[in-house]
C-alpha cells in the first residue's frame, strides 16, 4: 500500500520543513504518484486540472533535483523551464515553488507577456534555476539573446490545452526545438485534444501518465453515500436499491473477475438486465456487454477496475462500489464514471467489516467523510451473527456471500477443490497483511 505521506514518496528534509509550515500532511493522489516516478527521472503526463495539487507534484521533484549537489547557474543560463499559458498561472505556480523551496537557494524568476521587459532581463541576467514563462515573452527574449535554453536539464508544459485555446501551442513547440534532447519532461493538461496528444508524443519520452479526476469538481457533483453491510447482505441491498428506476445506467464495481461474474449471474436471476466485463473475457463478450449497456438493453455492466479504464460511456446515472477497491485512487476514478460531462451523478457504497481499512484509505485521500447511511434489511438472524463471527480457519473456506442458496457460510459445507479461500478474501489476502479471523 502507498505510503501517504511526503517523507514516504522520498521528498528530502529541506523541503519536507517548507510542507509542514504549509500544513500539507497528506498528499494529493497526483503527488502521491507522480512525485516518486519523477524523483526516478521519469518523464510525466498528468492530465489534471488545477485543484488537484499538480504544483507540487511537479514542483517537489524539480527542487530535489535542481538542489542537490546544486551549482548556480552561468549567466543568461536556465537550469529548468516551465511555460504557462496566462500571466496569472506563472506568478501562482512561482510563489509556490518559492514557497515550498524556502530553504533551498535556488534562483526563480518569472517572463510575462504585457509588462516592460526590463526588470525580467535584469531578474535572468546572472542565471536562474527555475525560469517560469508565457510562451511568446520567452521567444521574444531568447531571441534577443537574453536568456539561453540550451542548459534546461528539466522542461514543463502546464495546462497544454489552454496553450492550445490560446494559440500559443506553436511558440512551445518552437520552445521544445531549442531545448537539449537529454532532458526530463512533463506535460499537464486537463483534457487532451489531438494538438495536445501530438505534442506529447513530440516532447515526451515514454511517460508515466497520470489522470486523476478533478476532485473538488467531481466531490461537488457527485453524491456519495455509504452502506455498512454484511457481506453476506451485499447482493439483496443491491437488489433493493435497483427499485429505484431512477438508476437506470449503473455501472457496479467489483474487486475480482470472479466477483463480477457472480454479481451479474445474481442480478439477471433477479430480474435486472446485467452483464460483466472483466480480463477473462473475450474482446468480442466485452464490446457486446459495452454495446448493449451503451443502447440501453442492459440496466447494469459489473466491471472490475481495469476493464472499466477507458470506457467512456456518457449519461451514467450510478456508480454502485460492491466492494471498496484496495486502492484508494480506484474509487476517485470510479466514481468520476457518473458525472461526466457537467452531469450530476451518484456513487453508492457498499462497506462490510473487513473493509473498514479500505474506507480509512479512501477517506484519507480524498480528505472527506462519505456520508453513511442506513438500510433498511432485515436485521441479521442470530444464526448468521453466529456464522459471521466464528473463528475461521486459515485455509477453510470462508462465507462468500452465497446468501442466495438460503444464507451465509456452511460450516459443513464441501471444501473447494484446492482447498482455497473464496476469491475476495484470496484477493484481499495478497493484498493486505493477513487478518485476524474474526476481522
Ligand atoms: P494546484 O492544483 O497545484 O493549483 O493546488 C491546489 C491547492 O491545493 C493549492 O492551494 C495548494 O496550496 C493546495 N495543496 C496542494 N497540495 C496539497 C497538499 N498535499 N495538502 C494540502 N494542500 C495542498
């Protein structure tokens, strides 16, 4: 599991002591990926949007980098580039690096458009380590021999698609044709248009691509709500909420293929039109199920996490999390299924015992509370309380939610075949110390 703090994602003293003053203590999904592969010299695409922290994820690894054996910059000289495409951006992300680089000596000047040039050449005249520029300014003065970019070791584009809005994309590409070839770069941008994804392809050397959806954004419009449930009571809630006809597009979240699959199974003995996509099925089996959910024919597609990536399916209604995934990122991503395109959306989640890590996790990450609130199932029977909370040996078989064949684990039930633990907690098991049984 990621370590969630900036000490973790290997960020050094100096700058760690700038954080802390910050009140930055947990970071963002975007630095918490973003910072470890750029402290290993990967190049980086990030496709956010301000609001995310997309500042910091790139500007941590910069000052690492820039101060450590640091030496100052020749005259005229930049050691690091970053194009902005409005005055007010480069100012912002400039006060941020010198903020988080406040213990760092290092030398941040900033290139406007729209004001004299004067006091810009002045600012770069002895070099700089970081130079933060609009695109046409910058031309302006290196072509004027004012500033070189022969020397930048690290190069970023942000907000590309603005750059893009704001005809400035040729000026970059102009920019990235000055640089050296050996170099680290980034590129960020909140959507990615066809000019964008060929800079990319033009700038960038088998990047590391991050997306996360903006959170502020998504968190406003989608409504996020919790059910605590028994394992055991999962696939009957499912079936309850399903009365609600105002979820007619849902997509269902599943840990397992194998939990996809029996999920479906369950829905269509109910009633409800559903299908599963997952990696064990074929191409075809996938598009048909995708197909059919698009037309409407099916009210439900239960997908794991990687099979859902890069589906893009408009007017979702619901996002149903059967099981809380084990990484936290998985549930930003899922829940940004619904709420497309300006739309309001609805997450449901489904939170049993054993789970109650993964809600911590994700609760961390997006630093809110899901609202929690309660079913309206029939309690437990005495019976399945007992059943949930006896001891279970450690490679006997566990309750796996076969509520449908007349309630919860059978201690008397065949063992599988291998002896194995159901497919969730097998699941679980790799990906987590292992539990006590009563967990
Ligand atoms: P950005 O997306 O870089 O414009 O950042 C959005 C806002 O989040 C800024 O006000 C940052 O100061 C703030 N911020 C960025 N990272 C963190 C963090 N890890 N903890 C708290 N605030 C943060």
């Amino acid at each position: 599991m990621t370590d969630l703090t900036f000490s973790g994602l290997g960020v050094a003293e100096p700058i760690l002591r700038a954080l802390a003053e910050e009140n930055y203590t947990i970071p963002t999904p975007i630095q918490t990926r973003a910072v470890p592969a750029l402290l290993g010299g990967r190049d980086l695409l990030g496709i956010a949007q301000t609001g995310t922290g997309k500042t910091a994820a790139f500007g941590l690894p910069l000052l690492q980098k820039l101060s450590i054996g640091h030496v100052p910059p020749k005259p005229r000289e930049a050691k690091s580039l970053i194009l902005a495409p409005t005055r007010e951006l480069a100012v912002q992300i400039a006060d941020s690096l010198k903020t988080y680089g406040r213990f760092l000596n290092l030398r941040i000047a900033v290139i406007l458009g729209g004001v004299s040039q004067n006091s810009q050449i002045n600012a770069t005249k002895n070099g700089v380590d970081i130079l933060v520029a609009t695109p046409g300014r910058l031309l302006d003065l290196v072509n004027q021999r004012h500033i070189r970019l022969d020397t930048v070791s690290t190069f970023i584009v942000d907000e590309a698609d603005r750059m893009l809005d704001m005809g400035f994309i040729r000026d970059v590409r102009k920019i990235v044709a000055m640089l050296p070839k050996d170099r680290q770069s980034m590129l960020f941008s909140a959507t990615m248009p066809d000019d964008v994804v060929k800079l990319v392809g033009d700038m960038l050397r088998q990047p590391e691509r991050i997306e996360v959806a903006p959170q502020g954004r998504t968190a406003d419009r989608v409504s996020q709500v919790l059910y605590f449930v028994p394992a055991m009571q999962k696939r009957q809630l499912l079936i309850e909420l399903l009365k609600d006809l105002q979820m007619y597009r849902v997509i269902v979240f599943t840990r397992t293929k194998h939990g996809a699959n029996k999920v479906a199974e369950h829905l269509n003995k109910s009633g409800v039109q559903a299908d599963a996509i997952h990696g064990n099925k074929s191409q075809n089996a996938r598009q048909r199920a995708l197909d059919s959910f698009r037309s409407g024919k099916l009210r439900v597609l239960v997908a794991t996490d990687i099979a859902a990536r890069g589906i893009d399916i408009d007017d979702i209604t619901h996002v149903v999390n059967f099981e809380l995934p084990n990484e936290p990122e998985s549930y930003v991503h899922r829940i940004g299924r619904t709420a497309r395109a300006g739309a309001g959306g609805a997450a449901i989640s489904f939170c049993d015992g054993s789970e109650k890590n993964y809600l911590r996790d994700i609760e961390k990450l997006t630093r809110m509370k899901i609202e929690v609130v309660p079913h309206e199932l029939p309690d437990l029977t005495p019976e399945q309380i007992k059943q949930m909370n006896e001891p279970r040996p450690a490679h006997g078989h566990r309750h796996g939610g076969h509520q449908n064949k007349g309630g919860g684990h059978n201690p008397h039930a065949p063992k599988k075949k291998n002896g194995s633990r159901p497919h969730w907690a097998r699941d679980r098991d790799n990906n987590n110390k292992k539990r006590g049984a009563a967990a």
